[in-house]
C-alpha cells in the first residue's frame, strides 16, 4: 500500500428531512494521505463546521477545529426528536434559546483529547433567566470538560457560571434500555450572582432605593414580575413595604407593553428600549 497516493472526497446532501422536517444540508471534503484524514470541510447548514485532521495509525491523534456562526443548538437538537418514547436520546429538551458563535479546538490522543474553546451569545434565554450577553470558555480533557471564566450579563447585573461536563457514563446510559438521557447525567452547572438570585425559576434582584425585584419568564415574550419597596430602610424589615405585581408582553422589536397593579392601582404603558 502506497502512502503517498491521495484519496480526494466529496459528501454533499441535498433536500434533507429528518422526523418530518426540514435538516440542514451537510457539505464536506476531505483528502487521505500519509496515513492521515484531512477534514477540509464539514459543515451542517452555515452555522456548524468542522476542519482538521485524524491520523489513522496510532497514536490516533486529532487536531479539529470545530466553529459556531449564528447557530441555535437547540433548535437543531429538536430535529431529531429525541426523548420520544423507546428511542434512545436525550430524555430532555435543553431550555435554552439564542445564537451561539464560537470555537471548540479538539487536539490530542482521539481517545481522550483535549477540549478547549469559547462560546457567545447574544440575546437569549437559559431556563427562566434571560441575559443580554453570554461568554462560556470550556477547558479540559474528554471525558472531563470544566466550564471557567464564563459569565452572563444582564442590563442590570451580571451572573459567574462555573461547572463541568463528564460524558464518561454516556455510552452507558445511552445504551440502557428505556433510559432517556437527562441534562443532569453529565450537565453540572453553578450559577453565582453579584446581588441577585434564583430560587423556583424566579430571578431575584436587589436593587437600589430599597427594592427587591422578582420576575419569572412564562414563555419568549411573556413576564410577570413582582417589585417590593421598602418606604423606611431604618426600620429594618418591620418597615412598611408597597407591593407592585407587572405583567410584560413582548409586541416586536424593543416595543414592550407592561401592565402594573399596586394597591387600588392600575398603570397600563407601553415602553420602549433605546441602547447607546
């Protein structure tokens, strides 16, 4: 066998369907040579592709590179329906919404590599939180990958994100009859605030002028809220407080039209965002 010839290849799909609905397209090319799999493209759609190289005699090492463009994991996750009864799959749906750019390098022995790389997003929501912005470098060697020096802000503060993922019970799991794969079998994630909270999906903030505030996202475009305000700091929490209950509801755009209730009161405005 001459281990010099080059093997050229190409993989492209086109009109893909998957459980009833449309797939991204798959588009790739590689090229085998001197022992080794050059990846010069592997893309799914223009939002996921994979490059690199595999050596196919040992040690096996690997050198990927793996970019995000505006992708929406959840979505894609979706497609596959994973969780329906008696297939083997996520057991969950990741309740995340946003687009996700980045870059996750894989190098090393393909048995267990070493995973480095950040990911950012922009505008989005994770269980009941929504943020403004957020940063997530991951460090470490597979199975064992730890989440470092990643946060997510707010307009109004900020949350530090620290965990790690171990996918060394997967194949395992996977593999176990009836057994849907959770988010908690290789997901474990701490979330610390600066001055804030969250307790039940409610997120819970300590803002200044004695206010507490508490808001819990019903669906994308729907909040409710709940404000107390202290009228007298000094008396401590025998103080006299005003309740104030809100309901937000996303029109379009940065429109919002919010409902406020306190006492024998009632405020219906419509506000509108302006970023500088």
């Amino acid at each position: 066998h001459d281990k010099t010839q080059k093997i050229c290849g190409t993989l492209k799909t086109y009109g893909s369907v998957l459980n009833k609905r449309p797939f991204p397209e798959l588009n790739s090319s590689f090229e085998i040579q001197d022992a080794k799999l050059r990846i010069l493209t592997f893309s799914l759609g223009d939002s996921y592709d994979l490059r690199g190289i595999v050596s196919l005699s040992r040690p096996f090492n690997v050198d990927l590179s793996l970019n995000f463009y505006q992708a929406a994991p959840s979505e894609l996750i979706s497609r596959f329906g994973w969780g329906a009864q008696g297939e083997p799959g996520f057991g969950e749906q990741p309740d995340f919404s946003g687009l996700i750019n980045g870059l996750i390098k894989i190098t090393g022995d393909i048995n267990r590599p070493k995973v480095e790389g950040y990911l950012e997003a922009r505008e989005g929501r994770i269980g009941g939180l929504s943020f403004v912005s957020a940063d997530i470098n991951i460090k470490g060697r597979y199975p064992r990958i730890l989440i470092v020096d990643s946060r997510i802000c707010r307009e109004e503060d900020f949350f530090i994100v620290e965990g790690e993922m171990d996918f060394a019970n997967l194949p395992r799991l996977c593999a176990a009859s009836g057994r849907g794969l959770k988010q908690e079998d290789f997901l474990d994630i701490r979330i610390k605030a600066d001055r804030g909270m969250l307790w039940q999906g409610w997120d819970i903030t300590r803002r200044p002028e004695n206010q507490v505030h508490m808001s819990k996202s019903i669906a994308d475009d729907l909040k409710i809220t709940f404000d107390s305000f202290m009228e007298d700091a000094s008396e401590g929490f025998g103080g006299n407080y005003t309740n104030e209950l809100g309901l937000e509801y996303k029109i379009f755009g940065d429109k919002l039209l919010k409902l406020r209730l306190r006492k024998a009161e009632g405020i219906l405005g419509l506000e509108r965002k302006i970023k500088f």
